[in-house]
C-alpha cells in the first residue's frame, strides 16, 4: 500500500528554487533514507510530506486517514524548566498511563519516565522524541538526522530500534542521515538528493551509481559490502570497519 505520492514537486523560497522536478513514494513497512549533500533540499522534502511547507507546483497525495509521527532533528527544551519525561509526554495534551509506558518500553526508554528532560543524554533524549513521535501508533515514522550529535555506538543502537519499530508497528520510515554507512545497512530504498532526485533505488544500486559517487566518493561502496559479509554471520550493523568505511564515505 503506498502511502505518500509525490509528483513534479517544486519548492522555492523568495524567488530560489530549493527543489525541482522531485518524484517520491514510500510504502508501508518500508525503510527509505534521504541523503544529500548541506543545502541539498532534504529537510524541505521532509517538511512537505508532513504538511508544513507547501509546494510552488506539483501534487502531493496521501493515504486516507494517514498517520504521521515525526521526530526532528533539534528540539531545544529550557534546561531551568522542571519538566520530566513522563510530563513531556502529556504535551499538548495528557495521554493515559498505560500509553506513555508502552511508547517509552517501545522506544527504549522505559525507564526514563520519571527523569528530567535537562538531565538526559543525547541519546536518551532522541528515545524520548521517538516514544513522543509513536504515541500516535504512526502509519509512516518521520526522522530528520535523528541521530545527530551521537557516538557510533549510540547511532547504530538507535538505528537498530527503528528497524525493530517498523517490524512491531507495522509502519514506514522516512528518514534523513548523514551517516551513509548506517544508510547502505539499514534501508530498504535510498534517495540521494541534491535539489532534485540524483538517484534513488536499492542501496547497492545508489552505491555504484555516478551521480551517487560524485557527491560521496567510492567509499561507502566498501562499507556496504562489507556489511553484507558480516550480515552473513550474525553480525551487528555497527561493526567497527564499516563504520570507518562509512565515515570516510561522508566526509
């Protein structure tokens, strides 16, 4: 089922066109990544899916009744506001107990409900914007860089439980990274947009296309097939070469 179609999409801002010419879709239980060099356009994309920026031309359509759930990529929260987890929560309007406890376990956050928000780290924060963001039990999981300012092990943990969401909920996840090994690893379909659609497909069909390698160099060719070997045996996504294969990809 396809739940966001977008077509001959255009956004401009005072007169300079962001994006052009942009076709997209997700379909449910899917993982698609956006990547793209800064100023490239990704997060307008994803502010045209939500709904909060409206397009210069093209068509966008929705499933009916579709449910959206969106974790940005900064939230600042005043760190003198006595504000706990399980309070954060209840913003903008109280939830049930219940659902605030199955939100935080699903996220990996189960513990943290009676925590101050000025006190978490930067990866239990990112768990607490997840478990807001899946209070809604969402059709499609939204999420720009949502693991910026983490360390690698902390981002491959926090990649592993977004995939393990989609398999409970059944959903689809949009998301924008910047950390192309994680990218090659963990998503079903790659975008790589620079204004427009560069390239989009498999990842291993982004990986070897030329305008893919002209942005981002060979390197994460490596770390992807690399993955696949470790895959093979069990292993984790973030095994300790691909993710310097992958570092060297994005710098």
């Amino acid at each position: 089922m396809t739940l966001i179609t977008l077509t001959d999409i255009a956004v401009r801002f005072g007169g300079q066109t962001v994006l052009h010419d942009v076709d997209f879709h997700i379909d449910r239980g899917e993982i698609v990544t956006i990547v793209g060099p800064n100023g490239s356009g990704k997060s307008t994309l994803l502010r045209v899916v939500i709904g909060a920026e409206r397009p210069a031309s093209g068509t966008l359509k929705r499933a009916r009744g579709l449910r959206i759930g969106y974790v940005p990529q900064k939230l600042h929260i005043d760190p003198t506001l006595p504000l706990t987890v399980r309070r954060f929560l209840d913003l903008p309007a109280r939830i049930p107990d219940a659902l605030a406890r199955d939100a935080l376990d699903q996220a990996g956050a189960g513990a943290l409900g009676g925590r101050q928000m000025a006190d978490l780290s930067g990866g239990q924060f990112q768990r607490v914007l997840l478990a807001r963001a899946i209070l809604s039990r969402p059709d499609l999981l939204i999420l720009d860089e949502p693991t910026q300012g983490l360390d690698q092990p902390g981002s491959a943990a926090f990649y592993r439980r977004i995939a393990a969401l989609r398999a409970e909920l059944g959903c689809a996840v949009l998301m924008v990274s910047h950390e192309l090994h994680v990218v090659m690893a963990a998503s079903d379909r790659v975008i790589c947009l620079n204004g427009h659609v560069c390239c989009a497909g498999a990842p291993e069909h982004v990986a070897s296309a030329p305008e893919y390698r002209a942005l981002f160099g060979t390197g994460t060719q490596g770390a992807l097939a690399l993955y696949r070997h470790d895959h093979a045996h069990g292993h984790d996504h973030d095994h300790p070469h691909s993710h310097t294969h992958g570092h060297e990809a994005a710098e």
